[in-house]
C-alpha cells in the first residue's frame, strides 16, 4: 500500500485498546477510591496520560459504541438504542487502520448490529449472535426471556465455573493473539481491542471478590431515591419510571449495598485480567512499542442519586475512565480539558502516523505530547474548550437531551424544556442544579445557545425515527457469546 510504503511496519506502533462496559469512572483507585482494589489500572495509570473531563456521547451501549468506532456524535450517525444499526462498511477506525497495514483483531463485547465486523479482520470470541453479557448461573424461566435477572436481586457470587466466564476467556483469547503475533513474526504492527463485558450486569463477580466487599462498601451519601428530588431534572425522574417497575427502585438499603460490593468485585476482577494481560504484553516484549489505551463505554450511576444503570448527564454515567500510555512513557499526566470517546479515531490515525480521518473528533496528541514532556507548543495546539454528549430514554425516544461540559460547568437541555446546570467545581455531587437561579441566568442562556446550536432539538425525533434498526434485540439469543474457529465455522459458547 502507497501509505506503508512511506513508513516501515517496525516504526508503527502497535495498539492495545482495552475497554470494559458500565465502569463508574469514581470507582478505581487512581480516581480516588480508597475501598475498591485496581492495582493494575492504577499503575497504568501511573504512566499514562489520564483524561479526567473524558465523556461518552451517549450512556448507552450501542450508541457510544458507533460514536467510538467512527468518530461521530450520535446526531451525526443517527444511533441513539441499542436496536439502532450501523451501516455496513462503515468508515470506523478499525477499517481505517486495517487499510494502512494493521492487522486488526476485536475480542469481547463488540454490540454490533448487522454487520459484526466493521474493519476487525478476526474475530475469534464474542458477541456475534449473542448480547455478550452471560446470564449468571445460566440463563432460567426466573430470569427472564432476556437471561439478564433484575440488578437489585439478582447481584452476589457468580455461578459460572471461573474457565468458562466471559471475563477469563476474553484474557486468554487476547493472550493467543499476542502469541500468535509474536510467532508469525511478520512485523506488521497490530490494533487489538480487548472488550470486557464487567461490571455491566449482571453484577456476579466470582466469590471471592464479592466477599472481599461485603462489609467494605458504603452506599453513596444520598443514594436514596427521594433525597433532593426537588433538584432532578430532564432524564433521571424518566430513568426511575422506566425501571421502577423492575425493582430497580425502592428497595431496602441493604439490596443496594449487596449490589454495589458485587459492583466493587466486578470491578477488581477486571482489574486483575487487565493486570494479567499488560503482564503477557511485557513477557512477550511487545510493551516497548505498544500503546495502551484504557477506557468505558459509558459508566454506571452505582446507587447514586438512588440510581442503578446509566442514560443520565451525572458524572457517574456519563463520564468515562480515559488511560493513554505511549510507548516508553514512565511518568503520570492529569487533563480536565473536556474530551469524548469521538476523540479515539482521529487519536490512533495520528499515534499510527496513518492519514487523518473525516470525523467529528479531534486529535488528543498534543496532551499526550505534553504528558511526555516533548513540546509544550504543541500543547498550543488543543483549542476546543467543550465536549457534547446526548441521550435517549430506552424505548421511549420522546424523552431526550443533550449536554456540554465547558469548563467546571455542565449543562444539559432536554425536549421537554427542561435544564440542568451545575458547577462541579463547587458540587461535584451535582446536588443543585442552578439552572433557574437568577444569578446564573446569563451562563445559561449562553450554554443553552450552544446546546441547541449543535444538538438542534426540533429534528431528534426524526433523527431518530430513521435510523435502521433491529427488530429485536440481540439479549434474546440464547447463547451471549460464539466462537469463530479457525476454519470458520461459527459455534456458541456456553453458558
């Protein structure tokens, strides 16, 4: 290829690009949290340039999976549920870097509708057919159609033989690949992108883990569902309807604080398979030209606000953990500059040295370039001062908003004329929304003239309305996860 001709493979840097799904970006302990153990992360940490304003643009699954692949905010792909389907062949950067002599490889959770490729040349475990999250024992008429059990009830010990949890085979899968890499000994720089499906639930780490938290963990200051009612606006009143009747809601302190130390296990499980694989990267002495790259889909509200899952603007859902270790890096960097995961494509093409993407994302490499003390003029080159992300109620698409973050402030306006504001600066907890108060009234209309601007809420409906989608969603198949095996048949995975 004209591009590779220009630059040998061994002056590539390979990728290894690890996410895990429904992570609380406050729940490691490079974050802060001084009860939840995640010693690998936090040595990656401890070399990594660490992105503490990072957003999905969209809590939700599939559309924060399209946004990251392409590139593009979710007004622009047109994904907004987890039905939605992105098109065949679309421009992602996995296809992109494959066009420019990466061997690209996907194992975990991809939640990919129709095409289940989309530039990864293998992939060799996952969710293919299956909706990559394995009902915990197995799937039974209690658990309904979907095999996914009810967060507060259903959250404890795992049940699945430890060889044949999803967690454990997606290490060792990445690990054969990394293997296989090393042997062939083309020298053709990789994309691997490792894609755990914990903590998202169900929340069953195994027994160990969950014991390890049984007695440690403490609910959120005001994880009540009617603490500061007063000040939720927008989605959360709609979230709770939603899931009230799933019991999501309203049940007793010690279910929520049973549920979040299964949360906390899940949490260091990962950990210690992440451990494990940036452990094989170093035997096999690839961690010298390997960029790691750590983060979420989106993240997890985790009894906050009273809240369980995600589709909200707080922090703990909308946020995202952010890791980027370029090779021979050894020292720590902290950004509050607000970036999204549409920043990843346009990132990796310029790490990769490959040409640069159409996109709505922009390059993150001058702050990493800063982290490793190589330009500070570089650092001149970083101009957006603002990062959106939106969302869509599940199944109920008349409930909708969209939100910035410039600065210390948030802002979010939702189709039915709601507002948010809150100073996360002085409230970190967004505990007062100051969206109506008189002495914020100028900032407001400013923000909210950004948000419509971008967000341009009289054609969402629309948007949404003619995306393609499934007409059922993949958590019906029976089996989460399939195999490819090397003559290319297809086989399910069990549980």
């Amino acid at each position: 290829m004209a591009a590779q001709a220009n630059m040998s493979n061994a002056q590539r840097p390979n990728i290894l690009f690890i996410m895990t799904d429904q992570h609380n970006p406050k729940i490691a302990g490079f974050a802060g949290d001084e009860v939840v153990r995640t010693p690998a992360l936090d040595r990656l940490a401890a070399q990594s340039t660490v992105f503490e304003s990072a957003y999905c643009q969209q809590p939700l699954c599939v559309p924060s999976r399209a946004a990251l692949l392409t590139g593009r905010y979710c007004r622009n792909t047109g994904i907004y549920a987890n039905l939605d389907i992105l098109p065949a062949n679309s421009p992602t950067f996995p296809r992109h870097l494959a066009s420019h002599g990466y061997t690209t490889c996907l194992v975990g959770k991809a939640h990919l509708n129709g095409e289940q490729f989309q530039g990864y040349q293998q992939r060799p475990y996952g969710d293919l057919y299956g909706q990559a999250h394995q009902p915990d024992p197995r799937r039974t008429p209690e658990l309904g159609e979907h095999g996914l059990g009810e967060i507060p009830y259903q959250a404890g010990p795992s049940g699945i033989p430890l060889a044949l949890t999803q967690t454990e085979i997606v290490t060792a899968e990445a690990a054969k690949f990394l293997q296989a890499h090393v042997g062939r000994g083309s020298g053709q720089p990789f994309l691997l992108s490792v894609h755990y499906d914990k903590p998202h639930f169900p929340i069953n780490p195994p027994e160990p883990y969950f014991r390890r938290y049984e007695d440690e963990v403490q609910l959120p200051a005001h994880w009540d569902a009617e603490h500061g009612e007063e000040h939720l606006a927008g989605l959360v009143p709609f979230v709770r309807e939603n899931f009230v009747s799933t019991g999501y809601y309203d049940v007793p302190a010690h279910l929520h604080r049973r549920t979040l130390a299964a949360y906390y296990g899940c949490v260091e499980w990962v950990d210690d398979n992440i451990g494990r694989l940036l452990d094989v990267l170093d035997y096999l002495g690839l961690s010298e030209n390997t960029i790691v790259i750590y983060t979420s889909d989106h993240g997890d509200m985790a009894a906050a606000h009273g809240a369980w899952q995600k589709m909200v603007f707080f922090e703990e859902s909308a946020r995202v953990p952010l890791l980027v270790r370029l090779p021979g890096q050894t020292n720590a960097a902290r950004r509050d500059e607000p970036v999204g995961l549409i920043d990843m494509y346009p990132t990796l093409c310029e790490l990769a040295r490959v040409p640069p993407a159409e996109c709505d994302g922009e390059s993150l490499v001058p702050l990493l370039h800063t982290a490793t003390g190589d330009g500070s003029a570089r650092r001149e080159a970083w101009t957006r001062e603002a990062i959106f992300s939106e969302s869509v109620l599940i199944y109920k698409p008349e409930h909708a908003g969209c939100m910035i973050r410039r600065g210390q402030w948030k802002y979010a306006r939702y189709l039915d004329g709601a507002e948010e504001l809150y100073d996360l600066s002085t409230d970190p907890g967004e505990e007062r929304n100051l969206a109506s108060e008189p002495g914020h009234a100028r900032l407001s209309d400013e923000l909210r003239a950004r948000v419509e601007e971008f967000w341009e809420p009289e054609k969402q409906r629309d948007r949404y309305d003619r995306t393609p989608r499934m007409p059922r969603e993949k958590h019906f198949y029976e089996f989460s996860n399939q195999f490819v095996l090397g003559d290319g048949t297809i086989v399910d995975g069990r549980p």
